[in-house]
C-alpha cells in the first residue's frame, strides 16, 4: 500500500517522496489512518521499525487544519526519555513539516543545556518533544502550559518507565486536558507499560510489529574468542588490518567509555564517547559528526545510543556484551537498516561464553565464533 492511500494530503506527499520514502513499513501502514481519524494507537514496535514517522506524518497532517497554538499552549506533546531520542524525533518533525503551506513550529527540549533559550524559544510552538524532567522545569517557570494538548505521544514508554520517570509522567499526565488523542509506542508491552495504557488509552487501535524480535537476516555477525587483557589491542586491530570507517562501538559503563576513546585517539583511531555523564554539546557534537562521517569510531552506552538513527551504518561492534538478548538485538540494528547490509562483531572473554550462547539461543541464529590467538597485536 503507498502513502497515497493512508490520507495524506498531496504537500505532504511530496516532502515524502523527497525523502525518498517509497513505501510506507507496517506499522505506518496501519498507525497513519488510525491517528487521522482521531483514535488512540498502542503500538509494540522495536526503534528502526519505521515508528517515528507513523506518529509524525499524520500530526503534521492534522495540524494542517489547526490554527496556530496560543503562545506557549502547546497543542501536541512528545515524551521521550532521552536527549538524542528528542532531538531525532524533532529533526523528523522539521524535515516533513519544512515545506508544507501551514507552518508548524516544533521545539525538543530537555535537560543537561541551559534552560533559559528552550524558554524564549518555546514561543509560538505547536509541537513541543520533551524529557520528562525539562518538561517539568519548563512548565515550573511558567514558560510552557499544557491546559490545549489535544495529543499526546509516549515514545519508548518502555524505557521511560524503566529509566524511573512513572512520578514525573504522572505529574504531567495530571495537567493534560482529559479529552485529547493518545499514542504510546513501546518496544514491550511489560507490566508498567500494560498499567499504564490500560489507564491513559481509550478503545486503542493496537498494532504489534517484531521487527527486531529475531536477528536480521542482512547484517552479518560474527564474534572473536578474545582474553580480557587484549580486549583493547583486538579492537584496534580490526578497524586498523580492515579499514573499518563509521564504527558504533558499544560498551557497559562510561568509565570503559572514556578510556577506549582515550586509547583510540593515541593510537591515531579518531573516536568519540557518548554516554550520560558527557555534556549535551560534546554528545550532539560527537554524534552530528559520526553521522556525516568526520569521526572514525563512536563509542556509546545503550542509553545514549536511543537515538542514534544511521540509515547506511557500516559496523556494530559489541566490545561488552549486553545484559539482555533483546538489547543485543537492538544494539546489532543499528545496522543492516532500511534494507542495507551491515556487520555487526562480538568480542568474546572466557566469561562471557556461555552468555552469549543464552543470546545466541533466545535470537534463534548460531553465530560464528572465532579464536585469536594467532593473530599477532604487536603494535595494536
């Protein structure tokens, strides 16, 4: 089914076409109608299934027919839980919405950056994406009211209420006008996101989409049997005897973080860390210049990588493994995206065998493992 089908007007149309979207995913497919018509959506989708743009396209078609909102009522809210993921979903906003006859503002705001240009900013906007915390710092200050939202939009609730927000959400939930449009999309339907659209949706239209419930089939993977200590010296290794270029590299703490960063860098490897404790300028900065292909190596930490959304990534390579298969999985799709091929690589230790046979086993796929010791690191 193409986007002309879904009830979007012809302006509209041709900002897609100009993004070069041929055909619709799945669950735009079924979430476009859906919120035209005004209805609450439930959707289960993994990121990377195509669900920012189900929710963006139709409420930029909506608004369409709105007038302007009052200065500083806002008339669409978007929560999310990270800074990346608020700024990936405004830029989505800015770039269907740039050419359409009716301007729509839309503004992310969020912690770690001052506060006071998001306050001048926020004048004569329509769509407003927000971290719980800022959003609550911002409607403190008068600078922002939520009495005209007429939708809302939980974006990887999942992970919002996993990352502890529930106290700042049910404080924003209570300023919202009860009669408005809602939409949540989590990866899971778990136990705190169940209480909570069982609550805040109304006869929802629900749409489950696994597309990262199984590994890829196009993003090849392959892991290397390597002793702890040479962890470090392996990495480099592979992206100096194979010339990688554009590597997501992903780890478990910050701390690890900073030091691989440290060691790339001396090595002539030029690398940036993204990750909680570093500062929202050096993260966008280290991530605008990932994506345009300036910086050889990102290292990043699950939480930062919410957000990191690269149509052509090359390389996932997976120095820690992750606590969980379903995050292994996330992780590796952040390549092999929109149809392309990708290579995503698993450094192994001792310890971690028998983990990543868990992985392997819940993902359904057998993964080649392959030793090193012969490979000479001398140097690396």
């Amino acid at each position: 089914m193409p986007f002309s089908k879904l009830g979007l007007s012809a302006p509209l149309l041709k900002a897609i076409e100009a993004q070069l979207y041929e055909q619709p995913y799945p669950i735009q497919q079924q979430a476009i109608p859906a919120i035209l018509q005004g209805k609450d959506v439930l959707g289960i989708a993994q990121t990377g299934s195509g669900k920012t743009a189900s929710f963006v396209l139709p409420m930029l078609e909506k608004l369409q027919r709105t007038a302007p909102s009052r200065n500083r009522f806002v008339e669409a809210l978007i929560l999310v839980p990270t800074r990346e993921l608020a700024v990936q979903v405004n830029e989505v906003f800015k770039t269907f919405g740039a050419a359409l006859p009716r301007r729509v503002k839309t503004l992310a705001v969020y912690g770690g950056v001052s506060i006071n240009p998001q306050m001048l900013q926020l004048s004569g906007t329509d769509v407003l994406v927000a971290t719980p915390g800022r959003l609550l710092d911002l409607i403190e200050s008068r600078a922002v009211h939520l009495s005209e939202v007429k939708t809302l939009v939980l974006d990887e609730a999942d992970k919002m209420l996993n990352l502890g927000f529930k106290e700042e959400m049910d404080r924003i939930l209570a300023l919202l006008p009860p009669k408005r449009q809602n939409i949540l999309f989590s990866a899971t339907l778990g136990g705190d996101v169940q209480a909570v659209q069982e609550t805040l949706l109304h006869s929802p239209v629900t749409i489950a989409v696994e597309t990262e419930s199984t590994s890829p089939e196009q993003i090849a993977q392959v892991a290397y049997q390597v002793a702890p200590e040479k962890k470090g010296p392996f990495l480099r290794y592979l992206i100096k005897h194979h010339s990688l270029q554009q590597v997501l590299v992903f780890v478990s703490a910050t701390r690890t973080a900073d030091n691989l960063v440290d060691k790339l860098n001396k090595n002539g490897i030029e690398a940036a860390a993204m990750h909680s404790k570093k500062s929202q300028g050096a993260r966008t900065d280290a991530l605008t210049k990932f994506k345009a292909g300036k910086l050889r190596v990102l290292v990043a930490t699950d939480l930062a990588s919410r957000g990191i959304d690269i149509q052509l990534l090359p390389h996932v390579i997976n120095y820690d493994l992750p606590r969980s298969p379903k995050d292994y999985v996330h992780r590796i799709g952040r390549t092999g995206r929109a149809g392309a091929t990708g290579e995503a690589i698993s450094l192994i230790t001792p310890e971690d065998a028998h983990h990543f046979k868990i992985i392997q086993k819940k993902m359904g796929k057998q993964v080649p493992v392959e030793a090193t010791e012969d490979i000479d690191l001398k140097g690396f």
